[in-house]
C-alpha cells in the first residue's frame, strides 16, 4: 500500500514539474485537534514558523499553477513537537490530496488549504 502512495504522490510530483508554478508569499494550513474536534487555521509566511498546541509547524515554501492562485496549492512543511527536536513530518503536502503525504500523529493532523499572496 505504501508503494502505491509513493508511485501516486511521485506521479502528482512530476505532473506538477510539467506545468509552470507560481511562488506564493505564504500558505493557510489547518489543524485539527482529533480529541476535540477543534480546527485551527494557521497563517504562515514562506520561511516562518508558528505553534500550534504542542507542534511547531514551520512552512518553507508555498506554490501554485501559474496564473490560478485558486489552483491546487503545495507547501514543503516541517512539523516538530514543541519540546522535542525529533521532526514529526518534513515534506511537500498537496492540499488537493491531503492524505498522500501526511503528518502521522495520535492526536493532530496538520494539511495545506491554500497559497497566498498577500
């Protein structure tokens, strides 16, 4: 089964070289908290990080297909815990495809919504 999300999400890697992208200046990721229920929008700017209850989310780029911001949008994150220097997640996340390439964790779930310009 992980062979076929890696063929996928190389697949999805490769169609998305093909086409010409955009650099955003940030992204909107969303956090979910699965003991609550509770969703988190977090607001990042290429190159920034922010807490988000007991992670450290950190976004290192976000793009888009040329000329669509409403595209599907692909960030490179690195999630960490706060207290701990071990990386959770570090990698492109599609937000088309959430569960490609996803932070495995208990309690969160963290995933792209969207690029921006602003």
């Amino acid at each position: 089964m992980r062979g076929l999300v890696l063929a996928l999400a190389l697949g999805l890697a490769g169609a998305a070289q093909a086409e010409e992208v955009s650099l955003a200046s940030g992204a909107v990721l969303r956090g979910l908290d699965k003991v609550n229920g509770k969703t988190t929008d977090l607001d990042l700017r290429n190159g920034t990080s922010v807490a988000y209850e007991r992670l450290v989310v950190s976004l290192g780029e976000c793009r888009y297909p040329e000329g669509n911001i409403s595209g599907d949008a692909y960030a490179f994150v690195i999630i960490r815990e706060a207290d701990k220097a071990e990386t959770l997640f570090s990698g492109w996340m599609i937000a088309s495809a959430p569960a490609l390439n996803a932070l495995d964790h208990a309690r969160y779930d963290v995933w792209v919504t969207r690029c921006k310009t602003e």
